[in-house]
C-alpha cells in the first residue's frame, strides 16, 4: 500500500504536528510504503495556497492522508481515499468574525465534505466538531496522539526549596498570565517554553518572577527541559489533546493540568487537576505539590502507567486499521 502523508511548509517556531507524525510513521509496518510530501509554501496567501494544493495533487498516492493545518488541500485529492485529521477548532474562536468565517468554510466545512474521513486526537475534539459542523459521526474516528519513545524515566530529587516550574507554550491559551499571578508569592523558578510578548514579559517583570525562556529548541533540549524540572505546569484553557501531560508523566515529573476536557480524560489520575481561570486553585496545586511528597509519589507512579496507553506503536496500529479499510 503506498501512502502520502501530508504536511505544511516546515517551521521551526510549529512543528509539533511533523514531530507527531513522524513518530507514528516510523513504527508503520513493512506494508506500508511512505512519501512525505512537504508543502512548498506557507500556508499565506489565496495564490499560495492554490500552489501548495496543486502540488499535493501531484503526489498523491494509493492513500492520502492530510496530517494537520493545511485543511484547505483536501478538495484536490481523491476523496474516498483521503483522511484528514483535526487536532482542534480553536482557529474559529477568535473574536474577528470575518477570519471565523472564512476558516469555518474553507479549513473546515469543505475540507470535512472532501474526505472519506476525519480523525481526531481526543473526543473532546469530535464533539467540538459535531456541535459546529454537519457531518456524520460515524466519519469522525478518535485516534489519540502519541509521546515519542525518547520520553524516558529520568529519577530526580524534588528541589522544595525552590522547585523548577517548567510551562509549557505562551499562547494565549497556554493560560501563562495566571500561571504567573499564581506562583508570584512562591520560591521557585519558571522555565517557558516559547516566545513571550510583552504583557507576558511585563507581568513577570512586575510580579518578581525568577524565570528563564527557551525558544526554537530541539527535541533533545525539550527532554533534558522536563528531565531538569520538579513540576509540569499545563494549565491551558483550550487544548485539543495535551501532549505535554503525557511527555511529563513518561518522564516521571509530576504534572498540575486544567480539570477540563480534554486534559480532564487524558491525564486521568496521573496530575494534579485545577480550574484555569481560579488563580488562587492554581496557586494552591503548585503548594500542595511542593509539600505532599506522597501526593507527588502517586502522581508519578499514576503518570508512568498512563503513559503506556499513548506509545508510536499502539498509535501506529490504528491508523493502519483506517488505511486498510480505505484501500479495500
């Protein structure tokens, strides 16, 4: 079976969904024989866009498989032997109404109606999809994502003294403004993974925040990142899935995530779960982290096994599932 996976114009600043895919496709069987196809442009511009779908065009194969953000080529291929996959349908919920509804139809409802199927990493995903968008459940398939096998148990030493904090994203989102607001009264160290703005940059300023940025980092780096830290901080407000709970919970790094969906399912019994709009919840989580050592222990152990349900391997196996069904 030959399979074109399709991915937007490489950037260092978004590459979480190449990192993802390129995790899965390693552990595709020898049935498999895969053509990464690699959008010539970024995804700017109706003209632009025009050439990066003529270009997938061209290299389709026995299955084509769009893996994220470039929704919009999904009319230029096959479409019974086409998936796509939505991480999330946070693009439309911004507050400009005119970029709402051009997102909505063209990486949305068009792309939806030009496949033979979605699939989505959590099911919070699928009924976000369904309350916004005509279309069959029985098309959308939850299929999780995965940790790459080089998040491995690292054993540290919890510092209380002054713990590392290690947040991970600055988007909007990612909630860091509380995040500051909540451990300002508490000795530690924030280590941010991403670019910060200047509200971001002025809160810490005000707020005395000992911290340290890192941004266009490797892989590796990111590893030795969650390896160095005491505790995770993921307290988004919006996610489509929450990798970074289970990257910490393979590491063995106690993890404090938001008690929504879907964090709420994926971490399980495996972090510390609070509301990400209470900063004071907020702030009582990191506290009561710093001091429970038996709290802490059983998160660890929780996380080391709920990290085995999102291997490249289990991941692997059920996308195969969908491309046999399709090739039939």
């Amino acid at each position: 079976m030959k399979l074109s996976l399709f991915y937007r114009k490489p950037s260092p600043q978004y590459h979480s969904i190449e990192q993802l895919f390129d995790n899965i496709s390693c552990k595709y069987s020898n049935n498999i024989k895969l053509k990464k196809v690699y959008a010539k442009y970024k995804s700017k511009g109706f003209f632009k866009r025009i050439r990066i779908g003529f270009q997938t065009r061209k290299n389709q194969s026995d299955i084509n498989h769009i893996t994220g953000d470039i929704h919009f080529i999904a009319p230029f291929l096959k479409k019974k032997k086409t998936i796509l996959t939505i991480h999330d349908i946070g693009a439309i919920k911004s507050s400009n109404l005119i970029k709402n509804i051009i997102l909505k139809l063209f990486w949305f409802s068009i792309p939806i109606k030009s496949v033979a199927y979605i699939t989505v990493i959590s099911e919070f995903t699928k009924i976000e999809i369904l309350k916004n968008f005509n279309i069959s459940p029985e098309k959308i398939i939850v299929i999780p994502n995965c940790i790459s096998s080089k998040y491995k148990f690292k054993k540290k030493s919890f510092n209380s003294s002054k713990p590392n904090i290690l947040q991970i994203g600055t988007k909007k989102n990612k909630n860091i403004l509380r995040i500051i607001e909540a451990i300002k009264d508490i000795n530690c160290k924030l280590l941010i993974v991403g670019k910060l703005n200047e509200d971001q940059k002025l809160s810490l300023h005000k707020n005395n925040i000992d911290y340290e940025v890192f941004f266009d980092i490797s892989d590796n780096e990111l590893i030795q990142l969650y390896e160095n830290t005491d505790i995770v901080s993921f307290v988004s407000t919006y996610e489509g899935f929450g990798l970074p709970v289970i990257e910490a919970n393979a590491v063995g790094r106690v993890v404090i995530t938001s008690n929504i969906e879907p964090m709420h399912t994926i971490a399980a019994n495996a972090a510390y779960k609070v509301n990400p709009l209470d900063v004071n919840e907020i702030k009582k989580g990191v506290e009561n982290l710093i001091k429970d050592s038996a709290l802490r222990e059983m998160l660890i152990k929780n996380g080391l096994t709920n990290a085995k349900k999102y291997t490249a391997k289990a991941i692997a196996l059920q996308y195969e599932k969908l491309y046999k069904e399709l090739s039939l």
